[in-house]
C-alpha cells in the first residue's frame, strides 16, 4: 500500500510499504479522509514529546483524524462487517487492564495512539488495522468527509462538557496554544488565576468581569496537548467516551435515541459521572451496585483524597472502588453496611440510593430538611428506619418518584438507567442550590 512516513525531522516520503495484517480481533479500513493535525506538525518537525522521550522513533506514519471503510475482519469480530463506515478512538488500550475495562483506554499504561505514540501506524496510508473496541460506526446522514473530525470535534465537546458552560455564558475560546492569556480578559490578580496555571488544565470556569467591564462568565484554554510535559495528567480530561456523543446521542448500542433514559446518559457519560460496562455499551437494564453509586459521587465532588482508610475488610486496597469508599467513609456519606464492611458489590436498592444521594447532599452544605408527606404511598411502610428521612427528602426534591405501580418501591434496586436519570435530576438539585 501507498503510505506518508516522517522519516527524521523535516523528510517525508511517499512509499510503498506493506500492507497491515490483522489480528483476529482487529478490522483493516481503507482510509477515505485523514486530518492533519498540530500533533502531525510536531511530529515532522520532532518537537513531538513522544520523539523528544523516545517513546516514538523515526520512520513514522502519521495521522490519527480520518474516517473509512472496512474491508476486512479478524474471526472475532462481531460488531463490524465489510462495507461498514467507521472511525476509531485516537489512543488504543490494551483492553484488560483496570481503566481499560472501565473504558478509559486513554489512561492505559500499555496504550498505543494511532499515528505517533509507540509507533502505531497512523491513518496517512491506504490501510489502517483497529482493534473492534476501538472502532465506531458512522451513523447515516453523516458524510465520510464529516466523519473525519470527529476527533477534534470530540475533544472540544469534551472540554466544553467538563468546564460545564451555563446556557447564555459569554465564552473566551483561547486556541493559539500559547501559555500567556490574553490581555485584558482575564485580571493576572484575580482569583483562582495562579490555580489553573499549572501546565494541566485544560478547561477552567471562571466568573468576572472581562476586558471593558463586560461580564465574562467563563474562560475556556484549549492548549494542544503536545505542548505540555505532563501528558498523563492531560489525558485525563479527553476521555474516549466524547466520541459517543459526537457520532451518537449515546454512542451505546443498547441505548435508543428515544429511550427515556437516553438523555440522562448522554448527559452523566458526558461529564465523567459513569461510563459504559463497555465501549459499546451502556447497560441501562444492570443492576447498579453500592461501590458504583459511591464511586460516581466520588467524581461529582471532584475525587478527593481520603486521610485514611475506611478500613472495610470487604473493600481491597486496590479496587476502582477504594478511594471512593475511603472518602464517603470519611465524609460521613455512608458508615457501610456493617461495622466492618462495606458490600461494594451488593445490589443497590432505591432507598440506599437516595440515602446516600441525600448524605451527599448535606455534606455539599445543602439544605436537606425539607420532608414530604409519604403517608399516600401504598408501600410507605416498607421504607426501612435509616432510610424514612432521605427518601422524604428525595420525594419532596422530586428526586424520588413514584412506580408505574404508584408505590416507592424502598426495596427495588435501581438500574443504572434509573441512576443515569437520578443523576441528573440531583445536579440540576446541587446547581440550584
């Protein structure tokens, strides 16, 4: 096949080299379009952090913004087939570590990024071979063309989620990669500005006044990530599930458009809250488990450290859920199941969802007095004794609603469609609060 290699810095060639062959969970595309992207510039010219440390040597095929068509599957490939249109995330996990079967192939210590880290070859060629869990259908309607910067585009969608824009926000986009902020927007005294300076941020809500007195709600910096020393750090804010949201409502196979529950996961998945049991699905019928619950409230406050640990014999120091379970312990949001564990993997009811949503709550500082009358619910008294105030509280927040069936249903345990949208109603509570 014909392919663009960066042979040293400045050299391009334009060759013929092999084609990719495929392992058996992998598809070969043909490139339709491809992207040249400030990453593509720093690769040619070698100030690329990838070249400069050596995890990324000359000759290199670059390239990782494109979109094609596929012309061959591996024997395990299942969700593809010859003919479909498709683009793939940027960086590929190794699929079996812990942030791989979270989903955040970007954070894998083992990843390979098309086109320049570890040498994965890029998208400048005829071919290019995806492992299928890396790989996202087109949806029609939108155009190979179009297609080809989905990349970008869920990269600035992801960076506007994560900075959590109010509707009517006047909005200071900085592109220029530049470390300077431009003068007059944003006062070098004001506060919080040393705080985000710091080499890592890449989106930052600020509220203030701007240049000639004018309201500036929020500050946007989208430097490019090869500028920075500390990529690791950087990564943390492009998370591979932005592609869903540009490419689909969900990006979840198991999620239609107009499922009730759609919204909210688009919504929680888009700010980092959950994410899918895999890349391809969302699992809204699963039932969600208390270290789930703990570990999304764990990110809604922002991750923060515990000073010790909770000490539950049921909860490893190593599990996705342990410093969740550590700061919950410690914040007063849940005092376990016992005295010595926690039941991380047990099925979390209604009752022990709202509780620990109303515990968070009170720890944020809110207001979580107010009560609503449970006596019309045919079930009020099925609501177990620790749970009867929060589950007053959540009903009277309209947090907590009804079944079909018109009871609470205190015992049912919550799906994580019915989390996604449980969620969200909680935000917009905390936000207006």
């Amino acid at each position: 096949m014909k392919a663009i290699r960066f042979m040293d810095p400045g050299v391009i060639e334009y060759s013929e080299i092999p084609q990719p062959e495929i392992r058996d969970d992998e598809v070969l595309a043909q490139i339709a379009y491809a992207g040249f992207c400030a990453t593509d510039i720093e690769l040619l010219t070698g100030e690329m952090i990838h070249i400069k440390n050596g995890n990324t040597k000359y000759p290199i095929i670059p390239g990782h913004e494109w979109s094609g068509t596929v012309v061959a599957v591996g024997k395990n490939v299942r969700d593809f087939k010859v003919g479909d249109r498709v683009t793939s995330d940027v960086s590929l996990g190794c699929g079996e570590c812990e942030n791989c079967r979270q989903g955040h192939y970007n954070l894998c210590p083992n990843r390979e990024v098309v086109g320049s880290y570890r040498n994965r070859q890029g998208v400048f060629a005829q071919y290019v071979a995806i492992p299928q869990r890396h790989l996202y259908h087109i949806p029609e309607g939108l155009s190979l063309e179009e297609a080809a910067l989905a990349e970008p585009a869920a990269t600035a969608m992801y960076a506007v989620t994560k900075a959590q824009i109010p509707a009517g926000a006047q909005v200071l986009v900085q592109l220029d990669g530049s470390k300077e902020l431009l003068e007059g927007f944003l006062p070098a005294d004001g506060e919080h500005f040393d705080d985000f300076l710091d080499d890592s941020i890449q989106a930052i809500s600020y509220q203030g006044a701007g240049a000639d007195n004018a309201q500036l709600d929020v500050v946007l910096f989208a430097n490019t990530l090869t500028n920075k020393t500390n990529q690791r750090d950087e990564y943390n804010f492009i998370s591979n599930a932005a592609w869903a949201a540009v490419l689909n409502d969900t990006g979840y196979s198991d999620v239609a458009p107009n499922a009730w529950y759609a919204e909210a996961v688009a919504a929680v998945t888009g700010q980092g809250l959950m994410n899918g049991v895999t890349s391809k699905a969302f699992g809204p019928n699963v039932t969600t488990t208390r270290g789930m619950l703990v570990t999304v409230l764990h990110r809604m406050a922002g991750e923060p450290a515990a000073s010790a640990s909770a000490g539950f014999a049921d909860v490893a120091a190593g599990s996705y859920c342990a410093a969740a379970v550590d700061w919950a312990y410690e914040a007063g949001i849940t005092s376990g199941a016992s005295s010595t564990g926690f039941a991380p993997d047990s099925a979390l009811t209604r009752e022990q969802a709202v509780t620990l949503l109303c515990n968070y709550a009170e720890a944020q500082g809110l207001d979580v007095s107010a009560a609503a009358d449970l006596s019309g619910y045919p079930d009020a008294s099925a609501v177990s004794a620790f749970a009867q105030d929060a589950v007053a509280w959540a009903v009277d927040a309209g947090l907590l609603t009804g079944t079909g069936a018109g009871t609470l249903n205190p015992q049912g345990t919550a799906t994580r469609a019915e989390l996604a949208a449980l969620l969200v109603r909680a935000e917009a509570l905390f936000t207006a609060e």
